[in-house]
C-alpha cells in the first residue's frame, strides 16, 4: 500500500473478483474507496475459501482498505442515498465502478444527471449484456483446449480465473485513463469493458486468432513446456519438480552448458539438420530435447543443483503448492516488504499484501484489512452524503442502512 | 483504439509479454508510444506464434500501433541517442516502460539526471533481480498443482501467460497513476514492480494465502468445476462440451428449473441434511449434483437447449478451440466493433483487436497495425531527438540507427 492517490474518492458497487480487485488495487495505492453492498452483504460476502469462523478469506482479501457502508437499495431512500454517495462534489470525487448493471436509477444516464462530469467504468459478461464469469469465457475462446497434459482428451481450465484478474487491473487503467481526460477537459464519461471482449482480444495480441486464421493451426496441448521455444518440467531424483526455461538464446546456452548436454545437443542439431540457436527449432524438437536433459535431472536432488542454477543465473523454479510456497518461499513472508502480518477479526493472522509496485515517491506502508460490512456506513453518511446526525439516525431506525454496531433490529 | 490519451508520450524498451503489452495498451488508448529495439530486433522478434512469412504473429499481436525506432545500443551514440528520445522535453512526455534492467546509462539514476521528472517503470522477475518468467512465477505459487483432471498426479500450468498479462496491466496503471501525481506535484518516479510480487500479491487477495496458513488447506485439482460453489462442464449428446455455472441463487435456480433437476436436488439436500441454498454446500456437494445433471446434459444435444438457456439467462458457454471459435463465435469477427480486419504485411488479413472498453468521450477507431522494425527511426530522430537531416544521415551511414529503407550496409 502506498499513498500515491490520496485524495482521490472513488464509489464502488461490485461482486465476486474483477471489479472488487480494481477497487482494492485503488484503495492500495491510496485512493478512498468506498464499497456499498446491500443490508445482508454482497453476492461474494461468502464466497470460498472460508476462514474457520466461517468469514470469507476471499471478500477479504479483494477488499482491504476500502470504507464500506451497508444500505438498502430496495427501498428508495436506499437507491437516493447511493445516488448522492456516488455523485457526491468534489474535483478529484465523482467516480464509479460496478458490474452490478442495475438499468433505471443506477445507470449513467440517471447518475450523470446529478453529476455531469460523472466517470463511471462498468464490467460486464459479454457486450451483448449477457451474464459471463470466467469460467464460461475461459471455455469459449479456447485456452483450456491448450491446457493439460499432451494427449490428455479434455479440455482444462486454470483454477486461476486470469480473465478477471487482467479484467480487474483493466478497469483500474481505464478509470485512471477517464480522468486524466476530466481533468484536462472537465468531461466525464461511461466506461464499458465486457469481460468476453478483454479475453478475446487478449488472445488477438498473443497472435492467437492470426495462427487460427492464417495457419489454420489448432494448438494443442503441450503439457507443461514453454510455447514456442524450450522450456520444461522436470521431476528430480529427490521427487520435486522443477520447471527450467530456454527461451532466449542467453537461457539456452545456459542451461546446455550447465547440465554438460552440449556435446548430446549438437548430435541432436547433425541427426536433425536443424539449429537448436533458431527458438522455433528447439520448440519443435523439444520432445528430443527434453530426453537429453530428462536423465541430468532424475539423477540429482534440487539441493545439489539449486547454488550452481543461481549462480550462472538460469531461469528457474521449483514446482510447489500455496502451502508448500507460503512455509518455503520468504517471498510469501513478511521478508517480502510487500507483505505485512495483519489480525484481521474472524480471519486470523497471516501475511497480507499490499500494493505490488513501489513508487520512489510514495513509500510503501502497511496494507489496511477489509472493513466489516458497513462498518464505515456513519461516517460516510456524515462525511459523503452529507447528512444531519438526526437523519442518520432516522435512517438506521428505519432499517434503510445498517452498520456492526447499530442496526434498526439491536435498536428495536 | 481510441484517442483518450491523445498527446501523451511514452518510449518502450522491451520484450516478451507484460511491458510490450502495457505500451501497446497505451497505444491503443491513443498515447504516441515509441519502442526501441537493437538492429537486429528484440528478443521477442522471432517469438512464436509466425505466419507462413516468417513473421512474428506474436510481435505484430503486442506492438499495434507503436513507433518503431532500431538502435545499435553498444555504441556510444546510441546509448545517447536512447537517452535523448526516452528523455525529450514535452509535458505529456518523459515517461518509460521497460522490462529490460540495463544497469548504468538506462537505469533511473541515470537518466533522471537528463530529466527530473522522469517516471519510469520498470518490471523486473523477481524483487531479488533474478530473471523470472510466467512460466517460473506460476510453478513456484502453486496454481499449476490446483489445475488439472481430480486425481492427476502432476501439476498443470495453463497455456495463458496469465501473469505476465496481469502484470501488463499494472504496468499501465501505474504509469497511468505516477504520471497523476506528476501532473499535480511536478514529481518523477522511479516504479518497480516485480512479475513474481504480482502473482505473490494475487494469489494473497483471492485469499488463497489465508486458505493455506490458517485452515491448512492443501487445496487440490477440481478438473474444470467451479470452486467454492457450483459450475462444471458437461458431454452432450453431440459430442460437445458445455459449462454451466451456479454459483448465484438466481444461477443456481435457473440451472435446476431448466433442467427440470429440481426433486432430485431436494432429494439429495435431504438425504445429505444438507442446505443447497449454501454456495458451499454446493461446492461440497458437486459430485453428487454433477450425477444428477450428467444425464440430462448425455441425451441433449447443445441446439435442443441453447435457445431456453439464453432465455432464462443462464450462465453457460460452450467449450471450444481457438479455431473454432473465430469460425463459430461473431464475438471473434468484425460484428463485434472492436475488431477490425486489417491488412499486415506479412502476416496477411485477420480481424485485428482494438482496445477492449468503449470510453463514451472517445469513440472507437480502428487499431493500427504494428510497425515495421525500424519504420520511424527517421521520423523519431527529427521530431523526438531533435537531429538535423545532417546528423541523421551521418547515424545511418554509421549504423548506429536502421530502418527498413535505409541500412548501412544498403548504402555502402
């Protein structure tokens, strides 16, 4: 976390991982971001994994550090009360984020008549409106047909939903982008990014589409090897794997060299009439490759190859699951100055990350953990909405807004 | 494509993925981007996938719509040149992505000295300065041993560069969010982000590190279902493969009711004492749910069905390879307006991707193709690194700079 855009107050109303995590990433670099969800918490408020309390490690995890308040958007005090929290004055306030689409009183053309200069980013499935997640635009546009071990007959799909995750960072630069243009033009505008749309043409700039279309070539599955040049997994003698990668020239040579398969990879060049320097080549014999240097690796413990690895500087890793790398790799550890110990109620204590870029001017600080659900919903009352301490109070009496320690049932 | 960022600058010192991403990104939302690369190209000049040509489809997919400078960057004159254009007056300018790590004349202290309010980002492997790639970030946080059929007994890395794509983005955020603070402070910075710290961070905000240290969860492969609540892909009678999410109330009910699935689910909750209304008990319960729509799915063919689930709003999509979805799905075409058939030299005519969001300020336009290497050294040499004709013509007899018109070797 770091307090490069303190200042900035953005209004967020969202579920489940892209559009939480744009607002958390703002929140991390030191926006104030304030996240509404409806009395009974948001449709991710339980979302897996759960801690043993039963509170959600996810709903926590995508919204440290923002301000939440609790309302009751059925009725209309609710939605009035939202519409002024979102629309709120203020040069560096007046943005919203949802993938909410709620048509009628949440919709641009009805905020933005509070506020003309009103930026508002909206996440949907796909632009014909339709509901998409990452698991059903994962399948649609090809990647696990990729995936999976080579001659493996069914599709597979990651269990990291990447489409959200580069969706998520997406609304952040757009907004970022929006206003850069209010504050050089004093225009707001409507944002809109389909889900479907960021991974179709992500796939475009990866140059997938060309080879469907150009080569007519359907990629299939490689298992774990590196696309189109050498890189591979291997199980050593002591039963870990290890992934090593000959993608630049510079790699290869590196890992020839240290594995003592110099001599075996120029009879492979002869036999082949090929050259191994050509990345495309070492792609198409890796089959080959991979039985040179399979042995090397099935005879020697990670331990007896880890210094040497490091210190000719091969590009390397260590397969491992989340519990093996939070208890191995202090770069999950407090040791990582991205990563602070939090107690975080209902949660436990583990190490929590901030922010992952450090900017020279805005040094990092300790992330902040999630609110409780409207644990911030007076202050915002006050503050944003701006309301009178007898309003306020009328409110929660009327069950309109709730907060942990004031509800209209604990007041009955 | 759009012009949202219309006059800002940016010069590019890259390769691979995640930083020609975030400059082509930029291009897209209008910024002039300026990549330099060594005479013979970058490291990624050659990466895979190519067309029948020869051509990178890959370098074409990530460096749309940039210039395109080529630079002997071992002679002194080059290095100064770099510096100049990287460092060039212009209030929307100075600023400078890279991935590259040259130490010395390119590094931040360095180049600052030419300009202090200099922001410059740079993604390094890992925050220890070792070269990591996707490839190595992703086995070493454990997604590829979550990924995968139940019961295979090796990890699966996805055939998405997902970290790299996530890391793209940020890059972009985060110039987009130093350069905010440069317009308000007057202030440069030195960013850092390292591609391992993006995931390390990631797999820490989907609650994954809570998961593994606080319930000691080993969490295992699930196949393609949907964790923590209910989705899974299902065979048809034709031989396709769908997915079906209930992971909301309202998908879940609308599963069950199409699928007229609805007594055998009220069997199982009762049989089990179990709450399908919970999402975890859903998730828990997967296997046996999964029994139960299997066969509905087994008699059905994808065209008996498809109409009634896009009418009551499912959430579902059907698997396919790349290949078939450009054939199948007009999301991949020009009726969708964000792509757009382009003719590229050596590479030949596909629907290209612009920028995925629709900003309402600034309309789409169509996407640039990516340069040739080299296409604007003359043009960045005048109107960026202020040269003279003379001193241009002088760069080129020496070979310090290049493009496709004028070599040194062409004019000897």
């Amino acid at each position: 976390m770091n307090r490069l855009l303190n200042g900035m107050r953005v209004v967020e109303g969202s579920a489940f991982v892209a559009v939480p995590l744009a607002g958390m990433t703002l929140a991390q670099m030191g926006a104030e971001v304030i996240r509404f969800d409806r009395i009974e918490g948001g449709l991710d408020a339980g979302r897996w994994p759960l801690a043993p309390s039963g509170r959600s490690l996810f709903w926590a995890g995508l919204n440290k550090g923002k301000k939440s308040i609790a309302v009751d958007m059925r009725s209309p005090e609710g939605k009035e009360l939202v519409t002024r929290i979102i629309t709120a004055p203020g040069k560096d306030a007046g943005m919203f984020l949802t993938n909410l689409r709620v048509r009628g009183w949440m919709d641009y053309e009805t905020l933005s008549q509070y506020r003309r200069d009103l930026i508002m980013v909206t996440l949907t499935g796909d632009r014909h409106g339709r509901p998409q997640v990452d698991y059903t635009v994962n399948p649609a546009l090809g990647i696990p047909e990729m995936t999976g071990p080579e001659g493996h007959d069914a599709p597979v799909a990651s269990a990291l939903p990447a489409w959200d995750l580069i969706a998520g960072n997406m609304v952040v630069s757009a907004l970022l982008a929006a206003e850069r243009h209010r504050l050089r033009e004093g225009e707001g505008q409507d944002v809109e990014i389909a889900l479907k749309d960021v991974a179709a043409a992500t796939i475009g700039h990866l140059g997938m589409i060309g080879d469907a279309l150009v080569n007519q070539t359907e990629r299939g599955k490689s298992g774990n090897a590196l696309y189109g040049a050498y890189g591979q997994d291997f199980e050593c003698a002591c039963g870990r794997r290890v992934m090593v990668i000959g993608l630049t020239g510079r790699q290869w040579a590196g890992l020839v060299k240290v594995t003592g398969t110099g001599d075996a990879m120029e009879r492979l060049a002869k036999r082949t009439g090929r050259d191994l320097e050509d990345e495309g080549v070492r792609w198409e014999l890796r089959h080959e490759i991979t039985e040179i240097l399979r042995p090397w690796f099935a005879a020697r413990r990670v331990e007896e190859f880890a210094e040497q690895f490091e210190a000719r500087g091969l590009t390397w890793s260590i397969f491992r699951s989340v519990k093996q790398a939070v208890r191995e790799d202090p770069d999950l550890s407090e040791a990582n100055p991205m990563f602070s110990m939090l107690d975080q109620p209902g949660l436990g204590r583990f190490p929590v990350p901030g922010y992952p870029g450090e900017f020279s001017a805005k040094p990092r600080i300790k992330p902040a953990p999630a609110p409780e659900l409207g644990q911030h919903t007076e202050e915002i009352l006050g503050d944003v909405a701006r309301l009178t301490d007898t309003e306020i109070a009328q409110l929660f009496d009327k069950g309109v807004v709730q907060s942990p320690n004031y509800t209209a049932r604990s007041a009955a």
